[in-house]
C-alpha cells in the first residue's frame, strides 16, 4: 500500500466520528424532548444541560472533521 492510499484511508477512519457524533445528537435530542414532556417547570435546567451536551457532542464532530484535514494536508 502506498502512501497516497494510507493517508485517505486514514481521513475516512477520523470521519467516522462524524457519524458516531450524528447518532449521539439524536439521543440527547430525543432524552432532552422526553424530559421535558415529564417535567415541563424543570425546562431551564434542562435546556443549559441540553445546550452543553450538544456544544460538546459537536466539539467531537469538529475534532474528527479537523483531523482529517490534517491527514489529508500531510500534517501529521
């Protein structure tokens, strides 16, 4: 295997984490709407913890994306 073939089979194995990131938003998404149909007085808690569970499952999405980038660009 050459050098040009490992570095984009590498980029595809950090996207990957984009993928996992998608199912990951849509299990918050879905425990964020079940709570809140619980317990609708408890919405401003819910709604910080929900915005920081979002921000950090997508900083994971940004991570992955950022380090195919790198991969591809010969940088690390």
């Amino acid at each position: 295997m050459d050098a040009a073939s490992a570095k984009l089979i590498g980029a595809g194995l950090a996207v990957i984490g984009m993928g996992v990131v998608g199912i990951g938003l849509g299990l918050i998404f879905n425990a964020w709407l079940h709570a809140l149909g619980r317990n609708p007085s408890a919405a401003p808690v819910l709604r910080q913890m929900g915005f920081l569970g979002f921000a950090l499952t997508e900083a994971l999405a940004l991570f992955a994306f950022v380090l195919a980038i790198l991969i591809l660009l010969n940088v690390l």
